[in-house]
C-alpha cells in the first residue's frame, strides 16, 4: 500500500499532494526535495523544510474535520 502525503500549497493554501520527492546535490551537500501539486492545480518543486509543518493546526482543514467527526464514538464506522 502507498501512502499519500498531504502538506499545504504554499501558493493559496488549499489541500497539496507530495507527488515525489528528489535529492539533489549542492554545495552545502544534497537537499531533499519534494514536487507538490495542489487541488487548483499549482505544482511546486521545493526543499522539504518549505513544506507546511506537521504541528500546525490542521483542524481547518476539511478532511480534517469529517474525519474527527467520523471517530466520535457512535459514529457509523468508527470502531
């Protein structure tokens, strides 16, 4: 099974998808990269300490949501 990588554009802030990710060389050694494309169809190559950080509230995002609402207890699907 793959798994599927989310982060934020950095353009407009919508849903992203990490698409691939790179290394690539320099002086001060490689840098991982990563190429995003957003749901408006925005597509980014950038070093991964650009991407949107993990501890960021992500409770305004909208899968987010529907998914804390899915694992309320009593909830059809939740276990």
């Amino acid at each position: 099974m793959q798994w599927i990588e989310w982060t934020r554009c950095p353009q407009c802030g919508q849903i992203a998808e990490v698409v691939d990710r790179d290394v690539w060389p320099s002086t001060d050694g490689p840098i991982e990269h990563v190429h995003v494309r957003c749901v408006r169809r925005h597509r980014f190559v950038m070093p991964v300490v650009s991407l949107a950080r993990e501890h960021e509230d992500t409770s305004t995002w909208p899968w987010e949501r529907v998914l804390a609402q899915a694992r309320r207890p009593g909830a059809i699907g939740a276990n």
